[in-house]
C-alpha cells in the first residue's frame, strides 16, 4: 500500500513553505500526479516527493530564478507620500 501526503506535510519533509511548495507545482516541468483525497486535499507520494527533493537540488544547483515581475522597481513610496 503506498502512503500519501498532505500538502503541509510535503512541505514540512522538503522544508519549503506550502506556498513555495503550490509555486513549484505550477511548473509544467514537473511530472507530478494530481492525487486528491475526499476532502479535495491535494496527496502526494514517496514518488513524488523523491521528484521534488530533486527539483529543489536543480534549484540550489542552477541558483535562484527570476520571473518577469521580479525586476520590476518599486515605486518609491516615501517620495509620493511627499509629494501629495
């Protein structure tokens, strides 16, 4: 019988948060099956948690990434605070 995860429980044996852990699987790289229980609670396996231990490796490997909003300044808050 193979055993199954929580979301919060993957998170906490991969020591990612669960909102890095929802980012991650948004990933069409990752070949993760949609398991849910009676409650719609997402379940993971021992497979796929294997899969995402590797993928968070390939991310320290490789260094952080930056998606398009990332490099976007912020607008400087105090300066219009003044201003108006």
């Amino acid at each position: 019988m193979t055993r199954h995860f929580t979301s919060g429980q993957t998170a906490k044996k991969l020591r990612i948060s669960v909102s890095t852990l929802k980012r991650w699987l948004e990933e069409p790289d990752l070949a993760i099956s949609e398991r849910r229980n009676y409650n719609g609670w997402r379940l993971f396996s021992e497979a796929d948690i294997a899969i995402l231990k590797d993928y968070k490796r390939q991310i320290r490997r490789n260094g952080k990434r930056f998606n398009a909003t990332t490099l976007i300044p912020v607008i400087n808050r105090t300066a219009t605070a003044m201003e108006g």
